[in-house]
C-alpha cells in the first residue's frame, strides 16, 4: 500500500483537493491541521462526535451507582436508627452521587479522548512522510491511503499538484 502526503499553505486548498478526490472516488484522506477546521471535516464526511453522549452515560452511570450504593449500605444492609431520623434520607446522598457523577464523566472523557485519537499508539505511518511536524505548527496536509497501483499514484498526485500542494511525498507501507 502507498500513501500519499501533501503539504498546504492553507485550509481552503485542502478542502479543494478532498473534493476533487472524492469527485475522482478516493475515500481514504486523512488530514492533519494546525487547529481545527470545521470546513475540512465536513469535506472529509467526518461523523459527528459521541464524546459527550458517552461522558453523560458514563457520569450517569456512576451517580445512579453511587447513590444505589449508599441507599444499599446505609438504609437496606445497615440501618441506624439516629434520632428518629427515617433510615433513607436522599439529601445526605446528594454530595458523593454528584461528586462520583463528575469523578468517572472526567474519566471517561480523558479515556475516550486518548482511545479516540488513537495517541496511545507510538508509530503511524505518517511519521515517515518528511515534514509532516509542521503541521502541528503553521501548515496543512492531507494524507491519502489505500494506494495499490501506479496509476491511482499518477492520478492522485495529479490532483494534488493541480490543488495547490507545496509539495506531495510518497511513502510506502511495509508489509
């Protein structure tokens, strides 16, 4: 498999080359940016994030299982019976069911964020693509993948040259 990568000066050419390649049939581009661009997720058909809606599940999880915890041990397994006070009382939850609710929704949020961007793995093949560093700093690159033959090679290079690339490196997977 031979993967492509293209430098550019700006955001709007990238999403120039991710049109016309998807126009041509290309549907694995990746693309790395400086900070985020609204327009070149849209133009690379990126999903809709479902961060929020699993921290919310796991935030709730964890209040609904703090609060049945202490429900189980102070008012079911082990009731006091302390100045008449009946033995389940919901207020005196409230604290450690929002603090677990907040405790595991970071948590959640932290893990998913690394699993998600994949950043617990050490190597990817984009490391090899010269230059690519700098585009955590001033430039774009649109990375496309899945490259069998020479021809999609000649093809997709055209297109990004014809995109405004700065510059299109190839690399080569190992098997």
């Amino acid at each position: 498999m031979i993967r492509l990568y293209a430098e550019y000066a700006g955001a709007p050419a990238v999403v120039r080359a991710i049109d016309e390649l998807h126009v041509q049939g290309y549907t694995k581009l990746e693309a790395y940016s400086p900070y985020p661009v609204p327009a070149i997720e849209t133009a690379l058909g990126a999903p809709p994030s479902r961060l929020s809606i699993i921290v919310l599940g796991a935030g709730v999880g964890a209040a609904a299982g703090a609060y049945g915890l202490q429900w189980l041990l102070q008012a079911r397994l082990y009731p006091l019976d302390v100045g008449g006070r009946p033995a389940h009382f919901p207020l005196a939850y409230v604290p450690i069911t929002f603090e677990m609710g907040v405790l595991f929704a970071a948590l959640t949020a932290v893990a998913a964020v690394f699993v998600g961007a994949q950043l617990l793995r050490l190597w990817h093949p984009s490391s090899e693509a010269e230059g690519i560093e700098s585009s955590t700093g001033t430039r774009f690159w649109l990375e496309a993948s899945g490259l069998d033959s020479d021809a999609d090679v000649d093809k997709v290079t055209a297109v990004l040259r014809d995109s405004g690339s700065l510059v299109v490196r190839r690399v080569e997977e190992l098997p």
